[in-house]
C-alpha cells in the first residue's frame, strides 16, 4: 500500500489495508476504516481514523484513536493518548495524560499521569497519578 509523504508526516490514502506490520518513522495519519492486520510502531503522533482496526500492538509517541477504531493488541505510548467514542481496545500504557470518551472499552489502564473519564467507560482497571471523572 502507498503511504503519502509530507514533511515528517505520513498519510495512508481511503480505504487502505495492510497486511502485515508497519513501522512509520515520523507522524502517521490514517483515513477512517484503514485495517492494519499486524502491529503498528510510529516513532511520532499516530491519528488513527474512525472505524479503523489494528490486529496487534501499537506504539507510538502520542495518539489519537478515533471512534468505533479497535486496537486487538496493547497500546502503549509515550505521551498522551485520547481514545475517542465507542473505541475498543485491549490495553493502555502511558506516559502522560490519557483521556477515555463515552462508550469505550478497554482492558487495563495505566498511566504515569492523569487519566480523564468523560461519561460512562468499561475498563478492567483505572490505575494513573489521578483519575478525574466528569458526566455520567
């Protein structure tokens, strides 16, 4: 699959698939519904598309997952991570702040900062510095 090139960013055109793993040196943005069947490591930000799905683990430095994305594998970033509405996802690690939208579900959530919760979640576990809940 091709990926486009601007700057230190990559961006994946509509409707991508790719088979095996992918490795991005610099920012990688992708479309929604981009399915990645292997494992993803970004050495930037990763904006994963609405509806996209990845088959393994994710690293990167930052993230933003959209909605109705699923991620099968660990995520583990650097930074910050925002997990948009209705995501799914196996597990989260994080250095800093992680923010989790309404209807998501995840396993375990990890991280070295705060974690936001913005309406209702399902997770296994909520363990960060602080954990601040806002709605219901």
């Amino acid at each position: 699959m091709k990926v486009y090139r601007h700057g230190d960013t990559y961006i994946a055109p509509k409707g991508s698939f790719f088979d095996g793993n992918v490795k991005i040196d610099g920012n990688f943005i992708t479309p929604p519904e981009t399915h990645i069947w292997g494992n993803m490591v970004v050495a930037g930000r990763l904006e994963l598309g609405p509806g996209s799905t990845v088959g393994g683990f994710v690293e990167a430095d930052s993230i933003v997952v959209g909605h109705d994305a699923r991620i099968k594998g660990p995520l583990r970033v650097l930074e910050t991570a925002t997990i948009c509405d209705n995501a799914c996802l196996h597990s989260i690690k994080a250095g800093g702040n992680i923010t989790l939208r309404p209807g998501v579900r995840v396993g375990a959530v990890n991280s070295d900062e705060t974690i936001f919760v913005y309406g209702k979640v399902t997770s296994e576990r909520l363990f960060g510095r602080a954990v601040k809940v806002y709605g219901t």
